[in-house]
C-alpha cells in the first residue's frame, strides 16, 4: 500500500509539471507570432528615407527595427514601390552597404529573425549580405548569390538573439533592395540568481566566534 500511495504521489507531482510546462510552451508560442514587414505597406513615398519618414517602420512589441541604424546619408534605406525583382523594397547608394537593424528592447526576450527577401533592380547580378547577431557582435550568415531581376531571393535565417541583429547587403545597395523581413519574438525563463557558498574558513570562524562568546558568558563556579 505505501508503494502504491508513494507511485501516486509521484504521478501527482510530474502531471503538474507537464501542465506547468505546457502552460509556459503556450505563452511563448503567442508571443511567438510571426511578422512580416512589406516595404509596400510603409506608405514611403519613392526615393524617400524610411526610417525619417516613418521611424521604427515594422517594429512590434519587444522589437524595434531601424532602417538608418549608422545615421549615414549614404546608407539609410530609402523605399521604392516596383522593379526589384518584380516587387517594392528598401536600397541604398551606389558603393556602399545598406544596414537594417532589429532590436530587442526588453529584458527576458529573444528575438528570431526567420527570413527576408532580396531583390535586383536589373537583369540580376550577385549581391553579398552579412547577417550579425548583436549579442556577440559576430557573422552568423553571409553569402553572395545570385539575384535575379524578376523574382526576389528568400534567403533564411531561422537565427534567434537576446539583443537583436545586423542585416548588411551590398555593396552596390542601389540596385539590390530587401524586403518581406520575417521576425518572431518570444519570452526567456528569468534566471534565478546563484547563491555563492560559503568558504569553509568562514564557518569555522563562526564557530569560534560563538564558542568565544559562550565561554566569556560562562558563570564562575563557587
């Protein structure tokens, strides 16, 4: 009988972890949604700078995008509504790489940037991006391929951050242009803090200590 009765405490106790569990992996997975930002729907005129025009363009929640992260005339990213790859998108000047920039601006959240798309202003030619994890302040993805003038380029990421990422492409950022920049947030567990032991020197110093203290306090013996 105590078998049985302790089996069944048991199964209590890990049916109420796999509910908590489960309850955790349902938060996240709603905070989770994916959004994904269309140059099109910046309402940028042509030829105009996004991120002075509509600041924070495609931020949502814990994220925030920058379109003009270096604040450089040359590499802010300025909208167009047709010809990269059949499509709108966001460029740059000529000689130089454009940099879009997501943020994560809340403590316990990761951001994970799924994709995005490029496009060629053009027949086509080979455009390079460099994708950058800004906890690390290293390249997680760069590439040179191919991009072709009628149909844009989806190039994946699936890349998750606790502070945000870099996205360059260029160098010729005039004719390549990006777009459909697909992100998802979610919640991080809270770390407990850690409790710091305490050296074995201290406790036997405490020990001595009340040991000193109890044989000054010691009543004489008459």
């Amino acid at each position: 009988m105590l078998l049985v009765k302790n089996l069944s405490t048991s199964f209590n106790f890990f049916s109420k972890k796999i509910a908590i569990l489960f309850f955790v992996l349902n938060i996240n997975i709603a905070h989770a949604s994916a959004i994904t930002v269309n140059i099109e729907h910046s309402d940028v005129l042509n030829w105009d700078p996004i991120q002075k025009i509509s600041p924070g363009f495609g931020s949502n929640g814990p994220v925030s995008l920058n379109w003009d992260p270096y604040n450089d005339f040359f590499t802010e990213l300025l909208a167009y509504d047709r010809g990269y790859s059949g499509g709108a998108a966001a460029f740059c000047w000529y000689g130089e790489n454009c940099a879009l920039q997501l943020s994560v601006t809340a403590e316990n959240t990761a951001l994970q940037l799924q994709s995005f798309d490029l496009g060629y202003y053009g027949y086509g030619n080979y455009v390079s991006y460099t994708v950058i994890d800004l906890a690390t302040q290293s390249s997680i993805l760069e590439e040179s391929p191919w991009i072709n003038g009628n149909i844009g380029t989806l190039i994946t990421v699936n890349a998750s951050s606790n502070k945000g990422f870099m996205i360059l492409f260029g160098p010729d950022g005039f004719n390549g242009g990006i777009n459909n920049i697909t992100y998802s947030f979610y919640s991080t567990p809270v770390q407990a803090p850690v409790q710091t032991p305490i050296p074995k020197a201290a406790w036997l110093f405490g020990f001595g200590l009340v040991g000193l203290i109890g044989f000054t306090r010691s009543p004489k013996v008459q």
